[in-house]
C-alpha cells in the first residue's frame, strides 16, 4: 500500500485552497423505504452497510456516481478513531460512503481507474441526544458481533447519515485505506460533524470483534503525507488574503 496519493491524510485548513467551482454535494434516491432490506455485515474490518445502486451523487462532481456501501471507522473507550484529521485534531469515529463512476460498469472495474471512486466523509462526535439515522444501525450491531455474520435492516433515509450542509466540505485525490489502497479515490469531506449520543458511540465501539475474535476497535490508518498533493476547500477557511484557486 504504498504511493504518493494514499489517505487517510491531515487537512490543515490555513493551507487548504478556496475553489468556488466546488459545488454542493447533491444526492438522488437516499431516502430508502423500510421495504428495501438491506445488508450489514461484520467483515472484521470494521461494519458494512450494502447500498442499492439506486442511490447516487448527481451533483459536486464532474460525473456521476453509483453508491455501493458504507462503513465506519472508530477508536476505542480511551481514544478517538477517525481516518483523516483536521489541524491535527482526531474525531471520535468517521463514516465513509463509498461509491463508483457510473461510466464504469462496475465497482471492481471502476477501482482502478484514476476517476473510478468517490467518497462521501464525516466526521463522529458524542452528542447530547440520540441519532435516530445512525440509531439504525447501531441498534443491529449485537447480531453481527463476530467476523462473517450478516443481517438484514430495513432501509431508511441514507442521507440522514450524512450533514445537512452539503455544500461546505474539503476535497483532495487519494486512495482507498484499507488494501488494495488503490489511488482512485476523488475524497470529499464533510466541514460538519455528525453527532450521536454517548450511548451510540459507545455501542459503536464495544459491540463487534475482529477476525481473532477480540474487540473491534481502532480501525483505522494512520494519516499519510500528502507529497506535494492540493487540499481544496469548497468555503473560505482563512480571511480573505487566502490562496486561490486561478
């Protein structure tokens, strides 16, 4: 998993750069029914919720991509565990929408192709109230505890997973972080965090275990080095002196 674009990377916002040609994040068909079952699974990695092909980014990226599946990544009950970080600062747990370039027929012949992958990213704080989008899901997570189990949920509105504010978010080439790191990935990260309760997080970090059947907990990459790569941001970070984009 080596390379000159692999991520998880450190988003330093005084050296991000405004580009007003980021748009809004927009997103077609992710308010699912509770008809539509849906696949979680415990892959000893971390947790895996199966996306319809139905849901879609229409808007913020130059093409258009399919979504596939979503996942989290977390720390432990004495530390944070979010993939990337900002001015050096960790968040509690991070969620990742992982999707594909719909010029490509599927997800395993768009992952090695330079535009083949977007990622939807956000960040996890505890929050004074429950969460009733990620609720369900963590609601579920006692029935996949070990490695290879699975169930069905009912679908729901995917989008309630994800901030409200779609148009404020970081956006930088990288890679996918667990192997085969393939650096496909167009990265956007969100500027606003998602907020679950102390609970939430709680069951979020103590319920699953890993392939050696201990808890599942810190899974995730170290921060990488950016080699020379732009971090844009769709908004104004600094004052107005700030860089920008030609």
């Amino acid at each position: 998993c080596a390379g000159t674009m692999q991520s998880p990377i450190n988003i330093d916002t005084p050296k991000t750069i405004f580009s007003p040609q980021l748009r809004p994040i927009q997103l077609s068909g992710y308010s699912l029914p509770a008809s539509e079952r849906l696949k979680l699974s415990n892959n000893g990695h971390t947790v895996v919720l199966k996306l319809p092909e139905s849901l879609a980014i229409t808007g913020g990226y130059a093409q258009q991509y399919r979504a596939v599946q979503l996942h989290l990544h977390w720390g432990s009950p004495s530390g944070p565990g979010s993939e990337h970080t900002v001015n050096g600062h960790r968040f509690a747990a991070e969620i990742h929408v992982v999707h594909y370039n719909t010029k490509y027929d599927s997800f395993e012949e768009a992952m090695v192709q330079p535009d083949g992958l977007a990622v939807l990213g956000a960040f996890l704080e505890v929050g004074p109230r429950e969460n009733p989008y990620y609720q369900e899901i963590l609601q579920h997570l006692y029935k996949i505890q070990r490695e290879g189990k699975e169930v069905l949920v009912p679908g729901f509105n995917i989008a309630g997973l994800l901030p409200a504010n779609l148009k404020l978010y970081f956006h930088y080439n990288g890679s996918l972080t667990t192997p085969p790191c393939y650096q496909t990935v167009k990265w956007t990260i969100f500027n606003q965090t998602m907020l679950i309760s102390h609970y939430q997080m709680s069951m979020l970090v103590m319920s699953l275990r890993n392939d050696e059947n201990k808890p599942l907990q810190n899974n995730y990459r170290p921060v990488r080095d950016l080699h020379g790569r732009r971090v844009l941001a769709s908004f104004q970070t600094t004052l107005p002196s700030a860089k920008h984009l030609p």
